[in-house]
C-alpha cells in the first residue's frame, strides 16, 4: 500500500471531522434521536461506498493495493473482509456506548457537551487506533506464532466479557484520572464547552477533560478486543484501520441513538461474547484450517441477529421480577440464571441458523438442526416441542423407508 494510499484517506477522514464540528455542530446543542439516526444512516452509507472504493482499489491493484504482505489479494475477497471487520468493530463498540453513557451519568455530563467530548474522544482514538495497528501488523507479519497470542486473547476477552459488570463504575479510582488530579488542578464545575481555563494565572483542567480521558482510556481498553478480532478476518492492515475508523466515526450518532435503548438488549452481549469466541478460533486455526471471509461475515451477522432478535422476543418479559427488591443472594443466582439462559440461547440458536443454512447449502442439516434444538430445549420448553416433532417426524420417515425396502426385497408380501 503505497503512502498516497494512506496520505488521501487521512486526508478525506479530516475533511469529514472538519465539515462535522465546524459546520454542522458548530454550536452545542442537545442531539435528538431523529438527529442521531440521520447521522447514523449517513456514516452507514459513507461506509458502504467506501467498501465499494476498497473493491476497486484491490480489483483493479490501484497504486500497489493489492500487494501488501507481498500477497494478492482480489476486491471481492478485499470488501467482504472490510465488511466484516466494519461490522465487527460496530458491534463490540455497544458495549463501549454502554460504559461511556455510565461515564457521562456519573460526572453529570449535560447533554449538549457529550457531542465535543465524543467528537475529541473519536478523534484521540483514531490515532491511537491507528499506532496500535500498525503495532499489530507489523507482529503479524514478523511472528507467525502471534496469530496464536491474538486468537488467545481473544477467547480471554470473550470470558472477560462474560462475566464482567460495568455497573460498578468508580471514577475517581481510576488510576488515569487519580494521575490527572495529581499533575494538573480541576475546577469544580463545567466551564462551557472548554476543557481548560486559566484562573488567577493557574491553568486548570475542567471535568469535561476528565470525562474525556476516562473515554479515551475506555476505547483504548476496548481497542484491545476489537483490534485483534478484525486481524483474525484480514491481515490487510489498510483494511484493518479504514473499518476501524468508519466504525468510530458513526460512534457518537450510534450512542445519541442507542444509549437509551441499551439495556433492552439483554441476549446482545452473549451474542458478542460467541462472536469474540469464534474470531478467537478462527485466527488460531489461520495456519492449518483457513476459513473463508464470506463464511466468517455470514457467522457474525448469523450470531449478532439471533442476539438482537432474542432480545426483541424477551424484552417485555422478568421486567417486575427484576425490578423487585432483592437481597445479594437472590440478585446473584437470578443473574447467573438469566447468564445461563442467555449463553443457551444465542448457542442454541446460531447451531440452529446454521443448520437451516445447510438446508440449500452443502452439510448435515439434518444431524445440526436436532442438535440445536436439543440445546435450547434444556432452557425452553418450545424447543423441546420442537425438537419431539422433528424426533416423530424422523422416526416416521424412517420407518417409511423401513417398509418400502422390506416391500421391496419381498415383493411376494404385498
């Protein structure tokens, strides 16, 4: 990839942040959910098109882009791996809108200065971002045995993920925030939109940089997962940084839009847990077992709809039951209950998905449908319906079968 390659994607990055703060939210103002969406709608689009360029680009070889690693690679296999790292690098920042909506709850951020403060949150991780792929791409390319590393932290972050809580929020013990108020005077208040004034000639931070450190330090925690996660689907480092950076430019439309609807999805989270899970796989078997990008873009859109759709079927329901009060015990085994049946059913339904695929595509649809049935029959009584019907279903067939061949070895008997 050559640097004009680079020179004039940064460029055009720039010239999206400048026309962003400088014209169209010049002026602080609260950021309504229609707003949101319309912004939200736009940055899909831009990356849509951006795919098709990405096409293009390795289709065609433009300026050497298909030859880094020294390896080729065509503009089908080049947008299907964008797409997928963009889809996954979208789908792991829920749970980075989740903490930063916490962040700006407990430093009682109002709502029409969470736009700067995400505005220079995106802008610090994209260059961070960008220094820590590079980091990446060039351990891949001169350690084989990284991709070992990367596929183990993954399946690490994935059983962090599991089990960690984000409700525990503490700031002020956090270890940048505690080095910050060491080195640098806060004021006690927001001062406006600015992140540092000058009193009697002191210069002092304001809260709102504290808000934005605890933000740039979250992403670059989450940055730890999402990095290594779209390695596992391309080595392309290009690839890697552009869907990187068209994920977190729709970042802060996607929180106006979905902060106040997070905690409906409950199943989302497991969902993202199995999709870390299975990149984590996928980059340890790179060097024996290579599976294909289309295979991994289908697996994570397979695993990311069977959590949403969940969520949507079990939003109205437990609602009572968890908002009644509980004693440590009782919380605590209600919320390894609703874990358990939440790992069950994204489980359960993406060994289902899967075997629905095999119907039209080749594999043991058969053998991988029962299974995912039987697994979401030890959580729900539907599937173990379900799963009865297709077992009576089954037994008649072959019995069927039974009959005609006996039929057909003894056709005196008819």
């Amino acid at each position: 990839m050559t640097l004009l390659v680079w020179a004039g994607f940064v460029g055009l990055i720039l010239v999206f942040l400048a026309l962003d703060l400088g014209v169209f939210n010049r002026r602080p103002h609260e950021i309504s959910v229609v707003e949101a969406l319309s912004w939200s709608a736009f940055w899909v689009l831009m990356s849509l098109a951006f795919n098709v360029l990405v096409y293009w680009l390795y289709e065609n070889n433009w300026m050497g882009a298909g030859l880094a690693f020294s390896e080729d690679i065509d503009g089908r296999t080049a947008a299907v791996e964008f797409l997928t790292g963009y889809v996954l690098e979208k789908s792991l920042s829920l749970d980075n809108i989740f903490v930063i909506a916490l962040i700006f709850t407990y430093f009682k951020v109002p709502l029409a200065l969470q736009h700067r403060v995400l505005f220079w949150g995106v802008l610090g991780a994209l260059a961070l971002r960008g220094v820590m792929i590079m980091a990446g791409a060039l351990l891949l390319e001169s350690f084989a045995w990284m991709t070992y590393v990367f596929g183990g932290l993954l399946l690490l972050s994935a059983a962090r993920m599991l089990v960690a809580r984000h409700d525990n929020l503490a700031a002020e013990e956090n270890l940048v925030v505690r080095t910050t108020r060491r080195w640098i005077p806060v004021t006690e208040g927001f001062e406006g939109t600015k992140f540092f004034v000058t009193r009697d000639g002191v210069r002092m931070a304001t809260p709102l940089f504290l808000v934005l450190v605890m933000v740039e330090t979250t992403d670059v925690l989450f940055a730890v997962d999402s990095i290594p996660a779209i390695f596992a689907v391309t080595d392309q480092a290009f690839i890697v940084y552009t869907s990187n950076v068209f994920a977190l430019l729709g970042l802060r439309s996607l929180y106006f839009a979905l902060a106040p609807l997070l905690t409906r999805f409950r199943y989302l989270k497991a969902s993202l847990v199995f999709v870390l899970a299975y990149v984590g796989i996928k980059m340890i078997l790179a060097h024996s077992y290579p599976i294909p990008a289309v295979v991994s873009l289908a697996m994570v859109m397979g695993i990311l709809s069977v959590g949403i759709i969940a969520s949507l079927i079990g939003a109205g329901r437990d609602t009572a039951a968890l908002a009644a009060p509980f004693s440590g015990r009782q919380l605590a085994r209600t919320t390894v209950v609703h874990a358990w049946k939440g790992v069950i059913l994204i489980l359960g339904g993406t060994v289902l998905v899967i075997g629905a695929a095999m119907i039209v595509l080749p594999g043991p649809a058969l053998i991988v449908i029962p299974a995912g049935l039987a697994i979401l029959g030890t959580q729900f009584l539907w599937a173990r319906r379900l799963l009865d019907r297709v077992r009576q279903e089954m037994e008649e067939g072959v019995d069927r079968v039974k009959s005609e061949f006996r039929a057909w070895r003894h056709p005196s008997d008819r």
